[in-house]
C-alpha cells in the first residue's frame, strides 16, 4: 500500500501485520547483551562474602569448642580434637544457622544464577 503525502511523493506504508516499522524496532545491532564482566565480577563479590560468612561461623564454632578444652588438644589441629569438643562445635554450627544460613544459601543461589547466565552461547 502507498500514501501520498503532502507534496506528492507517495512512500510505502506499513502493513499492520509486520508491526511498527523496522528503525522503531531495535536492530540487531543496538539490542542489550549480557556483560559476561560484569557477570563475573557479580560471581567474585559473592563468592568473596561468602567466604567472609563461612570464615565467621567456623572462627565461633571454633571458639565455642575450644571453651574447657583439655590442654594437649590444639584448635588449628582437628585430629587432636576429643569427642566433646566437636560436639560443642556441632551444637555452636546448629545454634549458628539461622543467623549464617539464609544468607549463605541466598548468595550460593545467586552465584548459580549469574554462572548459568555467563554459560549462555553468545548471540551472533
């Protein structure tokens, strides 16, 4: 179909059927694609702050186990850790979760995610 305007130069009008004319829709070219970077950055962050959480339940359940430990048990030395001093630090890692474990878990979460979106193909 044409439609003359004006002027009379007559030009072609789009069909309803293939929608808004090509330059309002974007082109291939402008379309937004996944930084992968910035995508990995995301992952070090998290990775970062979970090592941070993990580092800080372990470090209190440590503490907790080495309260009335026997003098020739050292802490940085599991094998020489009794049968009462892991149960004080099982029981300090149970009593711990809730403070420790949603945000871990959300951050494992998150991590998957950003590593699933960096192993997307890229578009041509």
């Amino acid at each position: 179909m044409t439609h003359m305007t004006p002027g009379g130069i007559s030009t072609a009008t789009p069909s309803p059927l293939l929608g808004a004319p090509l330059p309002a829709r974007l082109a291939p070219t402008t379309r937004r694609r996944l930084d992968r970077e910035r995508l990995r950055a995301g992952i070090a962050s998290r990775r970062q702050t979970l090592v941070e959480l993990e580092t800080a339940m372990v470090a209190a359940c440590e503490n907790a186990a080495a309260r009335s430990a026997i003098r020739n048990v050292r802490l940085d030395d599991r094998a020489t850790w009794d049968r009462t001093m892991w149960q004080r630090y099982l029981d300090a890692a149970a009593r711990l979760e809730p403070e420790y474990g949603p945000s871990m878990r959300r951050l494992y979460q998150e991590i998957d995610q950003f590593e699933r979106l960096v192993a997307l193909p890229l578009a041509a």
